[in-house]
C-alpha cells in the first residue's frame, strides 16, 4: 500500500473532521477512508482478505457499543425520572403521619421541654448526653445512670447547665456512651409527625415536628395523626 497517499487522503478526512468541532471517527468518514485506502493499495501487494474483513468487523463492533451506550445513557436517564416521581409521591404521602428519623436535631419550644431519644447498640454503663446551641456552643451537659441496648429517651427542661431557660429553636444533640474502656456506639433519632415537604437542591426534606430530615432518613412510617 501506499503510505504518502493514504495520507494524503487521511489529511483531507481529517481536515474536514476538525470542522466538525473534533468529532469521532464517524460511519461515512470512515467509509471513505477505507475506499481510499482500497484505491491506493499497492497492485502487488493488496490488501489481504483478512485483513479487510477484521476492519469491518472492528467496525461494526463499535458502531454496535455506540448503539449499547446510548440504550443505557436513556435508560438511566429514565430510571432517574421514575426514582425522582417516586420520591416526590412518597413524600407527600407522608404529610400527617407519625414517623421516626434519624436526626441529631431536636426543635425546642419557648419555655418547654424535648425528648431526645438515642439507640445504643449495646448496653452502656455510662451515657453523657451534650446540647448544643446553633453556634455550636454546649448550652447543657447530663451524665445518666447508664443506658439499655436500643432506644433510649432523655427528657431536656429546656435549661443549660446554669439553670437558666435558653431561647427556643434548634439544638444539636451528641451522645458519648461506655461500657468500662469501650466505646457504645450511639445514634440519635426523632419522632414525631411529618407536617411539612420541601424540595430544595439537596433533595426532599421531611419536616418532623420542626425538625428537617432527608427522605433518606426516614426508617419507620406509622398510623394517621390523630391531629391532622
């Protein structure tokens, strides 16, 4: 074959490929590139039959993977659709119910009082439960007399370590737990009713009782509210 001619050929195909903002190798280019390289193969030594034949298998082998790849691209783009509608009629169908959560919030009302409940993977004998205002400062610190492996339940007055009364709105809980010199692991969780959907950028919200948890979040879903 001849190499200078064939690329002369090839710098044409390219040229006008270059105009096409850099595109692939496409069926019609590549078609042309291998009538020009039929035309311009050296008369005593042709191309060999096999040869040909593996290119036009190559071929066809990429034409179907770009066939695959746009199947699987909408296919996902489908799925991301379904999953989005899904979400969104779960969500709303949660409206006025009682759920459970995981969430390490709880929203205090002006002069009350909040549970906080926490599950512990194992039975602690010491629990020091830490409340934390929304600037991050420990407004209130309660050791407990240990703590069963599961839920547990804490009642916060609603006063920092001084006895005062702190303002109302959202605190942060963290909840250290031991058993001797090993750690208990400790999540904390909220349940209440679901009185509120938002959609934002991050997804669908839940408001619990005041608090915002993602849908992700949500473990247990019970009965209508008596309220709603």
């Amino acid at each position: 074959m001849d190499v200078s001619q064939l690329g002369a050929q090839s710098s044409f195909l390219g040229q006008g490929q270059s105009a096409g903002s850099n595109k692939k190798l496409g069926q019609d280019q590549f078609l042309k590139l291998l009538v020009a390289q039929m035309k311009n193969q050296d008369p005593i030594n042709p191309m060999d039959g096999k040869e040909f034949a593996s290119q036009l298998a190559q071929f066809n082998s990429v034409e179907q993977l770009v066939g695959v790849n746009k199947g699987v691209s909408s296919l996902k783009q489908t799925q991301e659709m379904m999953r989005t509608e899904m979400t969104n009629s779960m969500a709303a169908s949660l409206t006025g119910k009682s759920v459970r959560a995981l969430s390490n919030k709880v929203n205090l009302d002006a002069g009350g009082s909040v549970d906080i409940n926490f599950e512990l993977n194992n039975t602690a004998e010491d629990v020091e439960i830490i409340v934390k205002d929304a600037a991050g400062s420990t407004v209130r610190t309660e050791s407990l007399n240990g703590g069963s492996n599961g839920a547990n339940t804490w009642t916060w007055d609603g006063r920092n370590n001084d006895g005062r009364t702190v303002a109302e709105g959202q605190y942060s809980i963290e909840v250290k737990a031991t058993n001797g010199d090993k750690g208990v692991k400790a999540r904390m969780f909220t349940e209440g009713t679901a009185n509120r959907i938002r959609f934002s950028g991050d997804g669908v919200l839940i408001s619990v009782d005041g608090v915002e948890v993602p849908i992700g979040n949500v473990e247990t879903v019970g009965i209508q509210s008596s309220s709603s």
